[in-house]
C-alpha cells in the first residue's frame, strides 16, 4: 500500500509539471521564438534565392549588371622558371534602351602586371629581354562595346566594337598599343548550366599587333548550393604577328567559385582555380592559379 501511494503522488507530481509547461506565459514564449525564428529561415531562404541569380547574372557577358570584377593569376614557371603576376580590373556597366530594344553594355580591362625577365606578357605580345628584376606596372588598357538586342529566347548575342588605348607605364608591358577590333558574344543556357562564348580580332593601329581571341565560359550551377558553380573561363589566343611555334596559347583548367548576397541588393562572388597552359609562346607560363573578387551592386 506504502508503494501504491508513493506512485500516486509521484504520477500526480508529473501531471502538475505537465500543466506547469503549457501555461499561457509558456505558449507565448514559445510563439514568440517561432515567430522570430521563422522570418530568419524565410531571410536565408531568399538569400539563397538573391545568391543564385546573382551568380547567373555574373556568368552572363550580356547581364543588365553594374559590377567590378578581377580576374588574377599568379603565374608559374615564366621566362627562365620564375614566377609572375597578372592582375585585372573589369568594370561593368550596361544600360538598357527600351523604344530601340536592346541593351548596351560596357566592359573594360585594365591590367597591373608583375612579370619576371623573359617572361612572356599575358595573352599577347613578345616575352620580355633578359634581365636581373622584375618589371612592374600597369598594360594596355582593353574595351568592349556590346549592343545587344532583347529577345525572349533562350539564348541571346551580342556585338560591337573593342578599342585598346596606350597606356602602358612600361614598354616592356607594351600590349595593343592604339587600336580597335571587332567583337561578339553568344550567352545561353539552361536551368544549371551557363554558357558564353566570346570573340574577337584586335589589331594595333601601328601595325605590329594582331590577334585573335576566343574565350568558350562554361558553368555549372550546383542546384542544391545556391551560388555554388565549377567553370572553364580560359581565353584561347593567335598571335598572327609571332612565329608559328609561338603564336597559339590554350589554357586547360577549372575555377570553383561562389557567389554570395551581403543585403540591399549587393552581391559578391569568389573565384579559385588552376590551369595549365596546354599550348603556350616561349616564356609563357607553364600553369597558373586564377582567382578573382567581384562585386556586384544593385
């Protein structure tokens, strides 16, 4: 009987800490951590949702977008086995023209280069003399014109000119010089995979420079990682001026990069990769380590 009655207090003991828990102050409580908690899953659900397209905005040439982007290596085995630097600032910038029905959109690179002696410049040029530094400063600076026309389709070009203007602090990092060329891209895609495909044939107005460029941008969009992609961005070039031996450069390789909301609109994304040179001028890099910074503003 003793033990009987001890049950009974315990289980009645039970039912009042029961009672206890569910108290009108302990709903409220807990309706009012669900309501905060909630709009904080719904913010992470939409930032994924801003990371993602934010990143096919970033993969597409031809993207309503104002950005700065970089493009950087760190290049291995230059001139006689030594290491060089390429870096690259892009500003982009498009405006949308609506009564004429397309977009038009502005694109520069400006690069900064650190090259070892011998070394050869990137994309274009002849390998630099021998010598016992490294030349620093600032090439050539490249633009491009897209005027694009709007389509509902799948896949959209664009096409204009591209004009390179002297103003390279060096002449050791002597790119284009003064000079002008013809330029297009062909921007599609599908819901995880994004492609762009640019063209172009710059030559210098002094004549000693002419060369062509293709640059095949191939992504792949993780569907369960928002922002997340494995791409091939490699430039493909033909220096028409330079020997057979050394005219064509074609890069192998792979970035992973990862684009990111940081609020009102604004969006970063990251870029790492290496590639090798599978096809390179004398004094050309043998490999390199790509990665980039870009910015995206609303």
């Amino acid at each position: 009987m003793r033990d009987s009655g001890i049950t009974q207090i315990g289980a009645e003991v039970k039912s009042r800490r029961r009672r206890r828990l569910f108290t009108p102050v302990t709903v409220q409580a807990l309706l009012s951590v669900t309501m905060m908690v909630a709009p904080s899953v719904a913010a992470t659900a939409q930032d994924a949702d801003a990371a993602a397209e934010m990143a096919r905005k970033l993969q597409d040439p031809l993207a309503s977008i104002s950005a700065i982007m970089t493009e950087n290596d760190i290049l291995m085995k230059t001139g006689q086995d030594d290491v060089s630097l390429a870096f690259s600032i892009q500003p982009v910038k498009a405006f949308s023209f609506e009564k004429a029905g397309l977009n038009f959109i502005f694109r520069g690179v400006i690069p900064v280069m650190g090259l070892a002696p011998e070394a050869q410049r990137p994309i274009v040029g002849e390998p630099l003399p021998p010598g016992t530094g490294d030349t620093w400063g600032m090439g050539d600076i490249v633009t491009q014109y897209f005027f694009s026309p709007k389509t509902e389709g799948g896949w959209k070009w664009g096409a204009g000119p591209m004009v390179s203007l002297k103003t390279r602090t060096d002449s050791k990092l002597a790119g284009p010089g003064w000079g002008a060329g013809p330029v297009g891209v062909l921007v599609g895609g599908t819901p995880v995979w994004s492609f762009a495909f640019i063209g172009g044939q710059l030559w210098g107005f002094d004549g000693d420079f002419s060369t062509s460029l293709f640059q095949p941008n191939v992504y792949y969009n993780f569907p369960g990682s928002p922002g997340l992609a494995v791409a091939y961005t490699g430039q493909i070039t033909y220096d028409w001026k330079a020997s057979a031996d050394d005219a064509l450069t074609v890069p192998l390789g792979v970035v992973i990069s990862k684009t990111l909301s940081i609020g009102n609109g604004y969006g970063m994304e990251l870029q790492l990769g290496p590639y090798w040179n599978a096809v390179r001028p004398t004094g050309a890099a043998a490999w390199y380590i790509r990665y980039g910074i870009n910015v995206l503003f609303p």
